[in-house]
C-alpha cells in the first residue's frame, strides 16, 4: 500500500479546513482555536498548527490530507507540514482579490521547499462576486503548466475534482522517474 501526502494551503479563511473536513473519510484532527484578535474576526475560529484528514483511493492508495494554518503568524508550521508532501493545493478564496497577493506569496514560499505538483484551487466559485479561473492564473501569474482548478471547498465532488487533478500530476511525475 502506498500513502501520499498531500498539503493544503493558501490564505487565511480560503476554505482549507472546510476542503479536508468535505472530503476526509475520518474525523478531521484539527487544531482550530477561538479567534482573539478583532481585526481578524471574518470567522470565529482559525487553524492554528494543522488539520489532517484521510482518503482512501483504492486498497493501494492512501491520501493524507495536510491543512496549513493560513495565518501569517503561524507560518512557521508551512515548512514542517510540507517536509514528505508528493503536491500541494494553494486554496484561493475567489471572492477576496485582498488575499490574492497573500496567495501568491504561499505559492512561492510552498514552491521554495520543494519541486513537487502543485495545482491552485479557486474556492467559491458558487458565488457571483467568484474571479474566474483564469483570471485568478493571470492575478497570481501562475504558468500554463500549472491547473487553476474551480472549486467548492463544501462540495465533496468538487474537492474530488482538485484532488484528482493533483494525483494525476504527481502520477505522471512519478512514472516518469
């Protein structure tokens, strides 16, 4: 049997821990805490070291699932997380071009650690205000190698949509070493 690690990561209140916890076939183990400062009271709660969920594929294929905190003062967890990941997902909440240069950011410190697959999950796309995708690849000049995937963070099949995407980067990485 093999495992794969995967992380998610992005911006504050992109939609990780809503991603993992849509998609995980366990409890999600999570580290979420009261938010205490006012300034960052978008939501009530906020990861602060990590979320880890779990996906079986097929009896030969396990996906751990990673959420990144996305606060910037708990950043220092990003480069513990991303030690053995085999892909990555920068979550970008669609709807806030606020964070766009947060993500971008993410993007490239996620980058820094390691060459692996990476794709970028454009969050929200339900709503109206939503950037499209191919707006969000321009914003954050991501190459046209690289899969700007639309996205639902509460919608499994949609997390499937970008999980996929991602496994299919790093299998074809894969074969070819």
């Amino acid at each position: 049997m093999q495992t794969l690690k995967i992380v998610v990561t992005g911006p504050f209140n992109s939609g990780k821990t809503e991603f993992i916890q849509s998609i995980s076939e366990i409890d999600v183990v999570s580290t979420d805490r009261k938010i205490t400062r006012e300034s960052e009271r978008i939501k009530s709660q906020t990861t602060v070291a990590m979320d880890f969920g779990r996906i079986t594929v097929d009896e030969e294929l396990i996906l751990y699932l990673f959420g990144t905190p996305g606060q910037k003062r708990f950043d220092f967890m990003w480069e513990i997380l991303s030690e053995g990941m085999l892909g990555f997902v920068v979550l970008v909440d669609s709807t806030r071009p606020e964070t766009f240069r947060e993500a971008r950011r993410i993007l490239d410190t996620f980058r820094s650690y390691s060459p692996v697959p990476y794709i970028v999950g454009a969050n929200k796309q339900d709503l109206d205000d939503a950037w499209p995708p191919e707006d969000l690849r321009i914003v954050l000049r991501v190459e046209s190698s690289v899969k700007v995937v639309p996205c639902v963070a509460t919608d499994k099949e949609s997390v499937k949509k970008v999980l996929l995407e991602l496994l299919y980067s790093i299998i074809e990485l894969m074969d070819e070493e």
